[in-house]
C-alpha cells in the first residue's frame, strides 16, 4: 500500500512537472505578443518583430546567466522563464524566485519608451482614492489601474492598505542594481508604505535575503491580478507593496496552470 501510495504521487508529481513545463518558449512569447498587440507583431526565427517596422529584438541570448546576471540583463527569454503562481495562495517564494522581477529592459523600452522625457509623452493622471498618480495609457495600462481602483472601491475595508499611494511614475532604478525600475516606464504602482515589507529595508544585501513577511490581504492580490498587474509579494526578493503590469506573465500562469491556487 505505502509503494503504492509512493507510485502514485511520484506519477502525480510527473503529470503536474509536465503540465508547468507544458508552455515552450514559442507558446510564451505567443502570450507576450497578445498581451502587447499594438507595438508587438510576430516572432520569427528567434526574433520578435514591431509593428513600427524597428529593428526586431533576439528572443533568447544564448548565454547561460547566474541569477544575479538575469537580473542585471535579463533577455526576452529570461524575463517569461519563472512561472507566476497567481490566485488566492499566499505562499513563501522559494530561493531566487523571482517571476517578474527578471525583465528585458531593451524590451520595455520598446514598449513604454526610451527614455523619461519618451514616456512622460504617454502620461495621463489617475484618479486614484483622491490622489491624483501619473500613469502610462500604453497598452491600455492607465485604463487597467483604473479597473483595479473601481473593484477596490467595492472593499472599503481594504482602504487603509491602498492609500496614500508611495507613487507610480519615477525614472529610477531598481535599489542596488543597474536596471531600470517598471517605475521608470509608469506602468506600476506602490500602496501604502505603513504595510510594506520590502527585503531592502528589513536588512537585505544581496546573497542574503531576509525572511519573508507580508501585510498586504490578499484580495488586493486577486484583484491586481485580474487585470493583468503582477505582485513583488510573489518575489524571493520581496517587495510587498509593489504591483507592475505584466499581463504576459498571468496569460502564461493560465495555460501553464500555475495560476491552479484560485
Ligand atoms: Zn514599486
């Protein structure tokens, strides 16, 4: 009975390893390109291509990158690699889990604007309990905020945690490291610093991650997701405070079925 018992969920294990890896890297960037149909148009031979006719971008780079190196410059391939678990389940993200937080920065820049002064151009304000945040229309990303804000408005309990805003739009890197912040491309947001966890502030250097915490209920997880914002709650390098826009990567959770915990 207990080999049975033991069969049994290693066979489990194998259906549920085969259906996460179910999604090649092709089937992916399908779901990045969906996700951003007016400036992304097909991918081919291992390049993705812009409907402004610019020069098409190299999926994967070949190379073989440590965490820290994906972090530092992640390709397109990298940036879609980790799965996002989405849904209800509050989980602690195992060592260097980072889905999301691994980005193509040559790709945002494509998508929201090379520079500050380009991205500011696609600014518009956000009504967002009062507080007026400035937020890209890009990809229907200002729209989708708003979303968020009119479902969040249905659970005045959850206010407190929301408002005010530490900001959106902020040209800046990430703290401690050469890549641009989501901040920079105005397509993420900050609530309310009294709730936050951050792995920065509660002492972190980098190869030393403190351990997890979290404030933030998750129904303000569940309803950033529904509109295609993911959490840095889900990061090994927590930040919980944090939501970006990134519908490639729950689209990807979906068919994937890492997005099972709902
Ligand atoms: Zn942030």
């Amino acid at each position: 009975m207990i080999r049975f018992v033991l069969v049994f969920g290693i066979l489990l294990a194998c259906v549920s390893n085969a259906l996460a890896s179910d999604i090649d890297l092709q089937q992916r960037v399908d779901l990045l390109i969906a996700a951003y149909p007016d400036t992304l148009e097909r991918q081919e031979a291992g390049r993705l291509f812009f409907r402004d006719g610019g020069p098409p971008m190299v999926i994967d780079d070949g190379r073989a990158k440590d965490h820290a190196a994906k972090l530092a410059g992640g390709d397109i391939e990298d940036s879609l690699h980790d799965l996002y678990a989405s849904g209800a389940c509050e989980t602690v993200p195992a060592r260097n889990m980072d889905p999301g937080r691994i980005r193509s920065e040559p790709l945002l820049k494509r998508l929201y604007g090379n520079s500050k002064k380009e991205v500011a151009t696609s600014l518009r304000g956000v009504d967002w309990f009062g507080q007026i945040l400035q937020v890209t229309t890009r990809h229907g990303v200002a729209t989708a905020l708003e979303a968020v804000r009119d479902d969040l408005e249905k659970r005045p309990d959850l206010k407190p945690y929301l408002t005010p805003s530490a900001g959106t739009f902020n040209w800046r890197k990430v703290a401690g490291a050469p890549n641009l912040s989501v901040h920079s491309f105005a397509a993420a947001i900050d609530l309310n610093t009294s709730y936050a966890d951050y792995w920065v502030w509660a002492g972190g250097k980098a190869g030393n991650v403190p351990r997890y915490e979290n404030r933030f209920p998750m129904a303000i997880v569940e309803i950033f997701e529904r509109h295609g914002f993911i959490w840095g709650g889900r990061w090994y390098h927590y930040d919980t405070m944090h939501f970006e826009y990134r519908p490639e990567l729950l689209a990807i959770a979906r068919v994937a079925g890492s997005d099972a915990c709902r």
